[in-house]
C-alpha cells in the first residue's frame, strides 16, 4: 500500500519551507519514525518522520526545493521490503571463507570523526551543499563535534587556490534562517523609534549569593545556580512595575501584557534564535535555570519547535558570554524593549568613602520611543540595577 508522505502543518507566521537534506533515497528501507528528511523553515529545522515501515518508493523533491503545508514530498510502499543490491549478493559466498581469513588478527580501522548524516542539521546541510565529507574535518565544538563553521573553513581551504591563493573567497548563499535574522533586524531598524539607556550594576552580592548556595542549589535541583536566573527574574519583577516596558505595538494600538514571556537570546551555529519562557513572573530560580539549559541543549542540536519561538514580551540578551564590554541590542517586533548583559570586569568604585575593587557589569535597555518614554526606561534599569544589587529584595518582590 503506498503511503504518502506530507510536509507537516506549518504555522500561519511560516508560509513554506526548503528541504534541507534527504537521510534515504529512493529504494530504502525504512522505519515507522525514523527521520527521513531535515526541513529549514525561517527558525527552526523540523525532522520528517517516516509514518510507516517500508520501502521508500518515490521522492517528489530534491534537496533545496522549497515545499509547501501538506505537500506531499514522498511516498512508501508500506510493508515492502528492500531489494538486495548487487554487491551484497556477490558478497554473500565469499562469507564462507571468512572464517580462514579471520585467523589473522587485523588492525583496527581508525573510528570515523563524523558523517554527514551525524551532524547537527545546520553543519549537515552546508556540509551536502558544499561537497564536503565531515569524517576529513576536525571538528572545534564540544567533546570535538564538527560545527556549520568548522565545514565553511574547511569547505574555503579547499578552494583557495582556485580562488586565488593568498586572497581566497567564497561565495555562500544565505539560509533561510539567516535570511529571516536579516528580515527582523531591517524591520526593527526601519519601523522603530529606537533608543539605548544604560546602567552598570555592582554583582557583589549576587556572586555572594551564588558561591554561598551554589552547590547546594545544584544538589537539590541538578542544575547550576548561573546569572541568567536572576536578570530574568529581576526584569518580570520589573516588568510588572514598569508595564510601558512590556507592551508591544499593534497597528494604532498597544497592547500591555499583564504576564512576562521573556524571549532569551541563544546562539547557534546558524545564527540567534529567541526560546521563550513564558510566565516568568511564576516561575522559581530552578525552573528559569533548567528551561534555560533545555532550550539551549535543543537549540544547538537542531531540536527547537516552532511553539518555543513564538510570541515573548520582552527579550534578554547576553554578549558578556563572549565578551562584549557594551553593546546597543536590537529590538525584537513587536516587542517594545531587550536588555542587553555584558561581561563582569572588576572596577574600581567607591564605597563609603573607600576605593574598593567590584565586580562590574553594563546593562543597555534598546526601546522603542514611541511607547516607552525615557523616564520609564530609565527607571526599569534602576529596578534591575537596585534588585540585582540586593538580591534579597527579588526573593521579596520588592
């Protein structure tokens, strides 16, 4: 019986998809649920699983080929079973003499680095477009997995003398996903009235807090105690205060969100994606930490649904991991304000009339200034700044 295979339901903010790679080809064995195809949509990379166990009969597209909702991509002879190929056929008499040969100890063959059909979607996809074989690349990413980048690097040595020895080019088309970050930033850029306030927040007592319960918070809930908890949690309390800062615009309207869905900033090897944890004004130190390693766990494997990405009514952004000073984060529409962290550098700052050493960070609120006004933004960053500063304040809603 043949069974069709159809691109999945698509949400209304997603109108098609490009297939990304294809893991069978034509007169495969397959298994009910085993990945056949990768699709790219503008944020996320969606897995096609087989419906049935068969035989893979007919693929309608090719790799690149952009694909609608509930269009059929493929079609499996259900219950069929897979022709032996030639090879296999000639190979199974010579299986008798195996036993002679076996005698003789041979040396292991070498482990294989990577294959294409191991790698995360995103380095899989430029690793099939540009011809490159993963097991010949060195991998730079954790535990030495082979990244999107460390097959662009590979992919421009390889042509470098043709492309002109000491001054190499390449020529890489946009994804979809980078496509779509270019689309936001431009619409952001043009539509918003945008404006940057900062603060510097001393993390004394936070640092304080974190290496006095640190290990005992990691034994009771299996998570690490890190700073992100406590900027999400001091931004809802202070989005509840400040309700301007977490509005968003609609046409002539603006909408205020009595809840705090905080978008948070991930980067991937194919750009930056926004998870959102939604209710974080419910939410306790524990959970905002493990919704947190969840999101960033699955955003780097390629495992993010569409519903993790949408709607947020505030965006937190973190450059400090990668060492950013200070910084003018952008806006996320129809979000109306992202707070931007930077990275802890020790200053000196005067204390009751002393000149001691602190640990110091910049925060930047980006807003747009047609609806929150520079009063309003300045006082959500003293929230933040006063709350982070006094820790015991956020663990009283103050």
């Amino acid at each position: 019986m043949a069974i069709e295979v159809k691109v999945p339901v698509l949400p209304e903010s997603v109108s098609d998809a490009t297939i990304a790679s294809w893991h069978k080809k034509a007169g495969d064995a397959v298994k009910r649920d085993e990945n056949l195809l990768d699709l790219e949509t503008d944020k996320v990379v969606l897995e096609v699983p087989s419906p049935v166990d068969g035989v893979l009969k007919e693929i309608k597209f090719a790799e690149g080929a952009t694909v609608t909702s509930q269009q059929i991509i493929a079609v499996i002879e259900e219950g069929a079973v897979a022709a032996a190929t030639p090879a296999a056929v000639e190979a199974a008499p010579a299986a008798k003499a195996a036993p002679a040969a076996a005698a003789v100890p041979a040396k292991a063959a070498p482990a294989t680095v990577a294959s294409n059909d191991n790698l995360p979607p995103g380095a899989r996809f430029t690793a099939n477009t540009s011809g490159v074989d993963a097991a010949q690349v060195e991998g730079t990413g954790r535990r030495g997995a082979v990244t999107k980048e460390d097959i662009v690097n590979y992919a421009s040595g390889k042509t470098a003398g043709v492309s002109g020895g000491a001054r190499p080019e390449e020529r890489v088309p946009m994804t979809r996903m980078r496509k779509r970050i270019a689309e936001r930033l431009m619409l952001s850029k043009n539509s918003i009235a945008m404006l940057t306030s900062f603060n510097e927040v001393n993390l004394a007592n936070v640092m304080a807090m974190r290496k006095a319960l640190g290990d005992q918070f990691q034994k009771d809930y299996g998570i690490k105690l890190g700073f992100m908890s406590f900027f999400a949690k001091a931004a809802a309390n202070a989005l509840a205060r400040h309700p301007a800062v977490n509005a968003s615009v609609d046409g002539d309207d603006v909408i205020y969100h009595g809840y705090a869905d905080i978008s948070i900033a991930v980067s991937t090897d194919k750009g930056l994606v926004t998870p959102v944890l939604r209710n974080v004004e419910r939410m306790g130190f524990a959970e905002i930490e493990q919704a947190i390693a969840g999101y960033a766990t699955a955003a780097r494997e390629g495992g993010l649904k569409l519903e993790d990405l949408q709607g947020g009514t505030f965006t937190i952004t973190n450059g400090g991991t990668f060492g950013s000073l200070l910084s003018t984060p952008i806006v996320n529409p129809p979000q109306s304000a992202i707070l931007g962290m930077h990275t802890i550098k020790e200053r000196p700052i005067v204390e009751n009339g002393q000149v001691v050493a602190a640990p110091m960070m910049y925060i930047a609120l980006s807003y747009d200034h047609r609806v929150i006004d520079g009063k309003d933004a300045v006082l959500f960053l003293v929230d933040i700044k006063n709350q982070l500063e006094n820790p015991h304040r956020m663990l009283l809603g103050m």
